[in-house]
C-alpha cells in the first residue's frame, strides 16, 4: 500500500508533537497556555487543553494538578515572595512576609513594647523624663564659714530649634540678646553652652546635631562682647530631655540651648 505524502506529513507532525510533550514532562514542565493577545490571558480552549504535558493523562482528562507552594514559617506569604522566611510564628507582616514597624523605631511590633510610640530603645518604650532636682537651701546655722556658691544655670526659654536644624531663628535673637546682658552681669566666669535635641534621629547624630546647636549660640554671645575663652560648646544629644519627647511640644521644647556656670 502506497502513503500518500499528506499522510506523512501528519504521521511526522504527531510524533514531533508527542516526543516535545514527553520531553517536556520529563522535565517536569508542563503547557504554557498564556496568550497575552488573548481577552482571557489564555490561549483558546485552555480549559479543555490543560491536560497536555501532564504524565499520564489523555487530552481531555483531569487537569494537572498544581502543587501549592510552601510557606514554611505560615506567615501567609510563600517562600518565594517572602523576603523573611523566618518569621517567628503568630507575628503580623507585610506584603514581604516581614514583620510589621507601626512607629518606625526599627523594633517590630513583635518586640516593640509601646508600638505605637517611636522610641530608640531596648524595649521600644521612651525613657522616663528626669524630674529636675531642686537645689536645697544652705544651712549657715551649723558652720559660720561661707557656703560654696551654687552653679548658674540658665534655660534660655523661647529659645528652640526647628526640626533637624541648628541656625537661629529670627524671633530669638532678641531672648539671646538679654541672656548675653545677664551673663555679664554674672561676672568673668567661665560658662559651657549645652546643646540639646528631642529624640529623634540616631544618637551618634544628635549628639553631633546638639553641639552645632550649642556653637551657634556661643557664636552669637561672642559678637554681642562676651569673651570667647570664657564660652565652651558642648553638646549633650537627646540624653536631656526637659519633656516628654512623645508630643510635638515636648520634642520642641527639647530642641534648646541652656548656659552653665563651670565650676572650678
């Protein structure tokens, strides 16, 4: 019996066909039925057709099975789109599987104490605020010597800094002007200029950002006469807090300069 050269053609075709579907199985790789021209997103009758390449199975039959991916730690997001597989378990997380920051502390909320506060520390909780210590009255009863005169210390009230900054602001040039008045009235002694911050920011920065604060005030007392060799700068960071650092006004009112005797 002769063949006929279309049958041939077809016989050829079918085994070229079977052959890249075993090969394709044996890879474990099965038909790519996305058409992006296609309304569905899918190649026409890719219901009916799913089932090629699957080992086993007929044109028609049951549809490959997809296996589910794994997500090991069960945060709810699989290992291949979760940028921390390792969460530990019952902890909220992102789109990314990693674990919720609320306030922005860099302490997740799993270890974070008071997440809702922005805190840099151990426990993601603010530091309590240091009541200041009243200075006591001297007793000259007991002893007819005269007492050792207590540090000055000058708050310069109204004298506060914008977020982030150092430079003086124009409404407090006049405060700074009375405080240079009254620290002449103080006599030749020597006197540090603290710088401070509210607690945002690192420490290493606000440590560096509260002395550039304290240079500009003792640059300016310097232009109004007071001697330089009796000003020293020195920044204290966030380490001082005058209030809460939880409120906008607490955090600007920490924002400040104060002048302090050095005693000898």
């Amino acid at each position: 019996m002769r063949t006929t050269p279309l049958f041939l053609s077809i016989l050829t075709a079918t085994l070229i066909s079977a052959g890249a579907v075993s090969a394709q199985a044996a890879e474990g790789k099965f038909y790519d039925p996305s058409n992006a021209a296609s309304p569905t997103g899918f190649t026409t009758n890719y219901e009916a057709f799913r089932t090629v390449g699957c080992p086993g199975q007929g044109l028609l039959n049951t549809p490959c099975k997809v296996p589910k991916e794994a997500d090991t730690d069960g945060d709810g997001v699989v290992d291949s789109k979760d940028k921390c597989p390792n969460t530990p378990a019952g902890r909220k997380v992102n789109a990314d599987g990693c674990e919720l920051d609320r306030d922005g502390d860099g302490i997740v909320d799993g270890d974070d104490k008071c997440p809702d506060v922005y805190a840099k520390t151990a426990d993601g909780c603010p530091l309590p605020v240091a009541k200041p210590v009243e200075a006591k009255p001297a007793d000259y009863s007991a002893s007819p010597t005269t007492p050792a005169a207590i540090p000055r210390r000058l708050v310069l009230e109204g004298v506060n800094f914008n977020y982030d900054k150092s430079t003086l602001r124009p409404e407090d040039i006049a405060i700074i002007d009375q405080n240079a008045a009254d620290l002449k009235e103080w006599g030749n002694i020597d006197v540090e200029v603290s710088g401070h911050t509210d607690s945002r920011g690192s420490d290493k920065y606000n440590m560096g950002l509260s002395l550039r604060r304290a240079d500009a005030v003792r640059d300016y007392l310097i232009t109004k006469g007071i001697s330089a060799d009796r000003l020293t700068a020195k920044g204290y960071g966030e380490s001082q807090p005058l209030e809460s650092n939880d409120t906008d006004e607490g955090r600007f009112k920490n924002r400040r300069v104060e002048l302090n005797q050095i005693q000898k």
